[in-house]
C-alpha cells in the first residue's frame, strides 16, 4: 500500500515539475493568442472563407493560426465558418492551423523536447493543409458537402467566445482599460476551455513515465527495416492519441515522455498532429455534420497526419535534422531551480494574475455557459430584479427559453 501511494506521489510530482518547466510559455502562448483574438479585426473573414481555391485556404490558415489553440474550440469555429458558407477545405484549414500553428504549441514544444519539434510541426502543419486540400475530393463529395452544410442548419450554433477587434489606433489598445479586458476575457476563456485537458496530460505524462522503456520499445518498431518501422510508429502513434482523449497543448507532455521511450520522430508528430481525431471530437462530428461526412473527413485527417509525419520525418532526416540524443525522464520532468525558469515563472504568475483580475473586477459569469463576461459589452437581460448577462444570443435565448419551461411546469403544477 505505501509502495502503491509512493508510486503516486511521484507521479504527481513528475506532473507537476514538467508543468513548472512550461508554465511561463503557456501563460505567454495564451496571452498572445488573447491579444490577437481581442485586436485583429475579423469583419468580413466569412465572406473571404467562401468559395474554393488558394485564397480562402490561405485566409483560414492564417486565422487559424491567430486564434485559440483549444481543439474543441478550433472543431466549433470551423463548423460555424462552414455553416455560413465557408467551404469544407476552408473550415479544415482553420482547424488544422488552429492546433498545429499557434503560438503556445510551439513554444511547449520547444521547452519539452526542443526546437526540431517545433519546426517539424509548423512545417507538418502547413503540408497537413496542403493534401487536405488536394485529397478533400477523393474523400468528400460535392453533393456529401452540400449536405454535410444542410445537416449544421439544424444544429445549434452553440456558444464561442468571439474576437472583440476594438476599432482604436494601437497606441490608444495599449492605454486603454476596456482594450484589455478584452484581451483578458479571451485569456480567461482560453484558460476556460483548455485548463483540464492541460491538466490531464500533465498527469498522464507522469504516470506514463513511471513505466519503463521496456514498455515503448514493444510498442514502437525499432530494429524493423527503416521503412517498415517508420509506417508503424506513424500509425502507432495516433492510435494512442486517439485512446489516450487528450487534445491541443495537452498532448506535448506525453509526447514527450512517448519521444523519451523510444517512439520514432515521425511518430511523435503524428501523436501530435492527430488532436483532432479523438474520439470526443469525431463524436462532435458526428452531431455537426452527420455520420458519413463525420467518417470520411476523420479518415482524411487520419490520412493527411500519416502522410505529413512520414514527409517531416523523411525531411528531417536527410537535413540531419533528427535529434540524435533523447532526453531522460529527468531531463523531461526537470526540477525547481534558482535559474531564469524561476523568474519567468514569477513573471508569468503576476501576468496570469492581472488579466484574470481584470476579468474579476470587470467580469459577470454567463448563466448558462459559465463563461466570464465583461459586464459593459455582455448581452444583458432584467429579470426579477436583477441584471444577467451573457457571452452570445444563443445563451440569452437558452436562458429565455429555460425561464419560459419553468413557468410553464409551475404554472401546471399549481393548476
């Protein structure tokens, strides 16, 4: 029993000290990614995501990679683009660009298992886009889009937090109090909607790395023929991806721990590129879209990682590129120090605390959602006596509606 309740012990403080070593970059990643959401006029992005071609794909990348790096986040936007008329390779770019080239994943990447990862993602990113676009009608039919789109008009738009994009010069943004809670409130939501699967693989990293490489090396192909090794690690690592559930930022940790027991480097980047396809998400799919669109562009993504992971491997190795060392469980968990990681930490946690202050002191929860609102830009409902307020229309109508329901059965009951 005290061998079991060690053995947890230590897990939870791998967990924690893989946390430490990247927290200043998440706080930073996300930060950026808050300013960006908040600051970067959007009008007009829909109509420019409609249509085929390279200049919608190259809109939604770039939007995409300016936006949350939240997958959940990433499958809902790309859903509503389409709905609205954006085309299906459009709205699969964005979300490829969305958890492949964002700030913060690179950022994590680099500070776990180093700059080559790093590289490799934003250059797998970019090809993952390409063969989409090329193998979308292989996959996906005209006439299965068009009623792929009919099938989201009967779906609930839902809720996401949206970008602000305040019309002021930026030298006014940087001095103004409302410009930055905006920023703050796109920070929050962020935090919001990644904080668990964050969590989650921080704590699946540190109980995978109390098993030993044994373990890895039956699991990943390494004395096979360089090709034949290669194909199994890139299908070998999605499937853990896919069964492990964990998407976005928080996969980077088992990743690491994965590159650590002997995984090959195309194999980790299809770990990584296959966020997307965790069962949760194929299930959201399914709802949005229906069944067979759901299968034929999770098949596509499946695809497009396999390929792109072989391509930056390939790439990789013959630039010399590979790293030759891998990192020890001590190097990936690391430890607390009086060193530069300690001042960014402090730095970090003081930025955290201003912008979730910020949210504090301007902020009203969302009812329905949970979501924190600025109170002088939410929607806002009287009722009873008291104000509401809210993050879109479809939680105001949600709440109207959920009001209306109740009077209803109350009325009933007292008849």
């Amino acid at each position: 029993m005290s061998d079991a309740a060690s053995q947890i012990g230590t897990a939870l403080q791998d967990a924690f000290l893989m946390a430490w070593e990247v927290w200043w970059a998440l706080v930073l990643g996300f930060a950026i990614s808050a300013i960006v959401q908040a600051w970067v006029p959007r009008r007009r992005i829909e109509t420019a995501l409609s249509g085929n071609g390279p200049r919608p794909l190259l809109w939604a990348t770039g939007l995409g990679a300016a936006s949350s790096s939240c997958s959940y986040a990433a499958v809902a936007i790309g859903k509503s683009l389409f709905q609205k008329g954006a085309s299906a390779s459009a709205a699969l770019a964005f979300q490829f660009a969305s958890t492949n080239l964002v700030w913060e994943l690179g950022l994590v990447l680099w500070i776990l298992i180093g700059w080559q990862f790093t590289v490799a993602e934003y250059v797998g990113g970019i090809v993952m886009i390409a063969l989409m676009a090329l193998l979308l009608r292989t996959f996906v039919s005209p006439r299965l889009e068009e009623a792929a789109r009919r099938h989201t008009q009967d779906v609930d738009a839902g809720h996401m937090h949206q970008a602000v994009g305040e019309e002021l010069p930026l030298r006014e943004r940087l001095t103004s109090v409302s410009a930055w809670s905006d920023v703050a409130h796109n920070f929050r939501a962020d935090w919001q909607m990644l904080w668990k699967e964050i969590t989650i693989g921080f704590l699946l990293a540190g109980f995978v790395g109390l098993l030993g490489n044994d373990v890895f090396n039956a699991l990943f192909l390494s004395d096979a023929p360089g090709p034949v090794a290669a194909v199994e690690n890139v299908i070998a690592g999605p499937l853990i991806a896919v069964l492990s559930f964990v998407c976005s930022v928080g996969n980077v940790p088992l990743a690491a721990v994965l590159w650590s027991g002997g995984i090959s480097f195309g194999g980790a980047m299809a770990f990584i590129f296959a966020d997307l396809i965790v069962l949760p998400i194929v299930a959201i799919y399914r709802k949005y879209y229906g069944w067979a669109f759901a299968l034929r562009i999770t098949a596509l993504m499946l695809v497009t990682m396999a390929i792109a992971a072989l391509a930056v491997d390939g790439l990789f190795t013959v630039l010399g590129l590979v790293p030759d060392a891998r990192p020890t469980r001590d190097d990936i968990f690391g430890s607390i120090q009086l060193d530069y990681k300690l001042a960014l930490n402090v730095v970090a946690t003081v930025v955290f605390a201003a912008l979730i202050g910020l949210t504090m002191r301007r902020g009203a929860t969302d009812p329905v959602c949970g979501m924190t609102v600025d109170r002088a830009k939410a929607l806002k409902l009287e009722h009873d006596g008291r104000t509401s307020y809210f993050c879109s229309e479809h939680c105001l109508r949600r709440f109207q509606a959920e009001r209306a329901d109740a009077g209803s059965q109350s009325v009933r009951a007292s008849a």
